[in-house]
C-alpha cells in the first residue's frame, strides 16, 4: 500500500460496491491498496487523456476516474470514482466499483 501523507484532493466518503468488495476479497487485496494510489495522482492503467482530465479535475473540481486491474486470475478491472465537487468545493464521496456497476 501507499503511504499518502499529502493526498492530491480530499476522497469525502469511501464507499466500495458489493460487487468491488467480493473481487477484492477474491483476489486478496484491499480497498485503502487503490484509495491511496488514487489519492496519490497514480491513476492506473487509465488513458493518458483521462491522466490529463484527472490532472485537471484537482485543481477545477470535476470528477477524478481511476482503474487499476485486480492480480486474481482474471485480472479484473476495478474503478475508483471520486465525484466532482459541490458549491462549497467539497467532494461527496469516492466510490469502489467494478466497471459493469457504474
């Protein structure tokens, strides 16, 4: 896991989907494994347009997408989705889930 003594932005509340839960739990890794990557700027194995849309969305407030694969068998992709922010510049909520839950 990594260390985040100075996160990016603030996740609000952590949530993770059933679905995120059982395929963490399946592959024997945790939620706080990806929070911390994405709270970090490490947004996986999104696109370098969605790196640069993420860069963004830190400093204008906007929605922040990473996706990183799981190391079971299947290599199964997992999202981490922190929503934009509202009118006072606070951010709700970040959200685990796997791609099909969205």
């Amino acid at each position: 896991m990594i260390s985040v003594n100075k996160p990016l932005f603030k996740p609000g509340q952590v949530l993770a989907t059933p679905g995120a839960l059982e395929a963490l739990e399946k592959a024997g890794q945790g939620v706080w494994e990806f929070v911390s990557r994405h709270l970090a700027g490490d947004f996986g194995i999104v696109d370098d347009e969605d790196k640069a849309s993420n860069t963004r969305a830190i400093q204008d407030g906007s929605r922040i997408l990473s996706a990183y694969l799981l190391n079971d068998t299947n290599k199964t992709k997992i999202w981490v989705l922190t929503e934009g922010t509202d009118d006072n510049g606070n951010r709700a909520a970040t959200t685990i889930l796997l791609p099909d839950e969205y």
